[in-house]
C-alpha cells in the first residue's frame, strides 16, 4: 500500500529562485520563506551558500538568513564546499545540504571538479558540519538522465549514494534533474538502492517536471515506499527563455495529488497558492503550475 504520510521538503526559494531569470529582493525572499513556513510546509530550504558568481540569484544568502534570525536556523542551506560551510556556521544554520553528481560531466560543469574530485571537497566538509551538530541532507543530481552524457546507469547512481550515506549523509535526495525520468525507471532505482542496503526511509525523491511525468514519477516511488518528496512552490525555477527548461514538480500539483491519494502532508493548500500568486506578481510571469493556474482566485 501507500504511506499514510509524506513529508514535502520545499525547495522553492533555492532551487526554484536561483534559475530565475528575475532577481528577487531580499526581503521578497524572506516573506516567500516565512509564508511557506506558514502553509505548513514542514521544511523549506532556505538559500546556497555556493560561489556568488555561479549563483547571482542567491548572492544575498547571508542577509536572507540574518533577515529570518532565530527561525531561519532550522532550515537547511546548500553547501558545496568547506568555505560554504564556514559562512553558513558563522549564522548559526544547523541543517546543510551538499549537492554531489552522479556524472562526471555535470560534476564538471556544476561543481568545477570530477566525479571522484567532489567527494574529496565534501568529505572534510560533512565531517566538520557533523561535528559541528550540523545534519546533512545530500543531492545527487543527474540520477536518470544527462544532457551530456545521455542514460545514467542505476549502478552508477546507487555508488554515488552509497559513497554520499559513507560520508556521514542522513538523507540522500534522488535528482531527476532535467525531467526525463520516466514510472518504470523510478521503481528500478529505488529497488536498486533498496537491493544495496541504503533504506529507504533515508531517501527523498527530487524531480523536474520538464517532460511533465513528475506526478507519475512520485507515485512509483510512494508505491515503492518513498515518504519525502522535494517540491517547489507555484513550480518556481527553469528559464523562460529556455527550451524545455523547466521547474522542479509544483507543490501545488503535489499537495492535491498526495490530499486524492488520502495521504497526509501538513500544507494548507489555499496559503500556498496565494503565496505562489503574489511571487508570481513578483517575478512578471504567471506559475506554470496547472493547480495554481486551476485555483488563483486573482
Ligand atoms: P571553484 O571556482 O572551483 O572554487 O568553484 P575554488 O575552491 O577554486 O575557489 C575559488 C574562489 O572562490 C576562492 O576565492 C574561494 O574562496 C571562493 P579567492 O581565494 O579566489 O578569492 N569560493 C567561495 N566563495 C563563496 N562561497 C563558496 C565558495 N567556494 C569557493 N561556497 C564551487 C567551486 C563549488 C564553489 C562552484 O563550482 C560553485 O559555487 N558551484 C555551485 C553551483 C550551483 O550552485 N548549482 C546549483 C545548485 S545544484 C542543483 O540545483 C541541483 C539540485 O537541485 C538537485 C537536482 O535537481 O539535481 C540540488
Ligand atoms: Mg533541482
């Protein structure tokens, strides 16, 4: 059967906002986050701690998270590296996430290292964060499909998830992160995890819903017995001036799918898509998110 209960781990004000094309104020940030916080959402990742020139987008970090004070503490940051992690402890954050890949090309252009060269950036960095009291939750992107390099094998995917949970991870965060992942591939990579020992009450499921299967996709994994589920606000993210790039699953989409389902959540859907409608005032383009678009009342 199905899990009775999800958690939705928001990542709208990271990963959606930081392939906006807009810049977004910083107080816009800290009100998206705190009304998020309000919905229900019971984690909602806050910003990156990465290099300002690879993430413009972000570059407010530290006035974001002074901004939220004692609140923002609980919310996880990404890290990707040991001065990430010097800047996040310096205000107080208590949760990271390091983001590796299950490829050597996007390693490359995501990380400016190779596919063994980024363990040795995050293994003193999750070593320090964890004897800090720091938890780490850690991505792999890249986990079923690549612009580069095309189909990612599942044993390739599970090695770089294995290596990530020897580290020191407590969550591993599974990333379809261009869309292409399809039902049937879901289910062979959690089973593949599953088969190598990693439990799945550790795993979160990350997808894009660029080739529109997301929902699809998370049914898989919750029948294969996934219970977190990364999720971004109105379907924050993607370029619009690019081709098929697109947002990572709405959580609008998300929340109404787990409340047909009869699976428990926490969001108050009404005080989300409010809050999505404002950002979308915000950023000057509507949410592609089909719930969002089905129940704005503005
Ligand atoms: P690098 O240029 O190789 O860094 O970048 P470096 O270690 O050689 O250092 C160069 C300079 O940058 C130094 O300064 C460092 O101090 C500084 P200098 O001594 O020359 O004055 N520096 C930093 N400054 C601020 N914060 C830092 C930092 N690190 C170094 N953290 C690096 C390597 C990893 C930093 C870079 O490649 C980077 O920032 N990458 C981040 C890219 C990114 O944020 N991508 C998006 C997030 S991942 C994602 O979205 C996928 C996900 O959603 C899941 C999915 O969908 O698949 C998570
Ligand atoms: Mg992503």
């Amino acid at each position: 059967g199905l899990p009775e209960r999800v958690t939705i781990y928001e990542v709208g004000a990271r990963d959606g906002l930081q392939n906006e094309a807009a810049l977004v104020p910083t107080e816009v940030k800290a009100e998206l986050v705190t009304r998020l916080l309000d919905a229900g959402l019971p984690v909602v990742e806050a910003t990156s701690f990465v290099h300002p020139k690879w993430v413009p987008q972000l570059a407010d970090a530290a006035e974001l998270m002074t901004l939220l004070g004692e609140r923002g503490r609980d919310l996880p940051v990404l890290v990707p590296n040991e001065r990430g992690l010097d800047r996040a402890l310096e205000l107080g954050c208590r949760h990271i996430a390091i983001f590796g890949s299950a490829t050597e090309t996007f390693a490359a252009k995501n990380l400016n290292s190779t596919l063994d060269g980024q363990f040795a950036m995050f293994e003193p960095t999750v070593r320090r964060a964890r004897d800090a009291g720091v938890d780490v939750r850690a991505y792999v992107s890249m986990c079923f499909g690549d612009p580069w390099e095309g189909a990612v094998p599942v044993s390739q995917v599970v090695e770089v998830g294995r290596r990530l949970f020897d580290l020191g991870a407590s969550q591993l965060s599974i990333g379809d992160t261009i869309g292409v992942g399809t039902a049937g591939h879901v289910s062979a990579l959690v089973s593949a995890f599953v088969d190598a020992g990693l439990g799945i009450e550790a795993l979160a499921m990350h997808f894009h819903d660029t080739y529109g299967q997301a929902l699809a996709n998370t049914l898989a994994a919750l029948q294969a017995g996934v219970t977190t589920f990364d999720a971004s606000a109105g379907g924050l993210g993607g370029c619009p001036y690019a081709k098929s790039a697109t947002g990572n699953l709405a959580t609008e989409d998300l929340v109404w799918f787990l409340t047909g389902l009869g699976i428990e959540h926490g969001v108050d859907l009404d005080a989300l898509v409010a809050t999505s409608s404002w950002l979308a005032g915000h950023l000057g383009r509507p949410s592609p998110s089909a719930v969002v678009r089905a129940l704005a009342t503005a």
